[in-house]
C-alpha cells in the first residue's frame, strides 16, 4: 500500500511532466484553437499542481530549498544580460 507522501510526490511528478508536455505542444502547434485549448489545459493543471504543492507543504512531504542570496539572483541576473551562459 502506498503511503500518502509518495502518492502526493507522484502526482507531482506526473502533472510536472504533463506541464512540459502542453508548453512543448503549445509552442508547436499553429493551429489558434488547438493552441487555446492546450493552454486551458495547462493553466488546469498548474492550479492542480499548486494545489497538491500546498498539501504537501502544509504535511511537510515537501521542504523548498533556501533561498537564494541577493548576490546569487544578481550573478544569474548578469549571466542573462551579458549573454553568456
């Protein structure tokens, strides 16, 4: 029997790749209706995943990892607008 921890690690792992998948489809299609779709698609799953994350959080199966300094967010911000990365 599974535990509710790895279930709810599960699900987000699933809807995590599910969110890849439609940005990978949304960027692809051409098509406007198929794309509006496939957006509403997302937006429904990210609420899903932002609720599951929530839980998981609230239960401590999931702990973020620190954030980040003022000097790491600055060495990122500089690698992006001097290009090189």
């Amino acid at each position: 029997m599974l535990q509710e921890k790895t279930m709810v690690a599960d699900a987000l792992a699933g809807i995590n790749g599910e969110l890849t998948r439609y940005g990978e489809m949304i960027a692809q299609t051409e098509n406007k209706e198929l794309k509006t779709t496939l957006k509403q698609m997302r937006n429904a799953a990210e609420q899903c995943q932002e609720q599951l994350y929530q839980i998981a959080r609230e239960k401590s199966y999931y702990v973020p990892a620190q954030k980040a300094t003022q000097e790491e967010i600055s060495h990122v911000r500089g690698l992006f607008t001097s290009a090189v990365l």
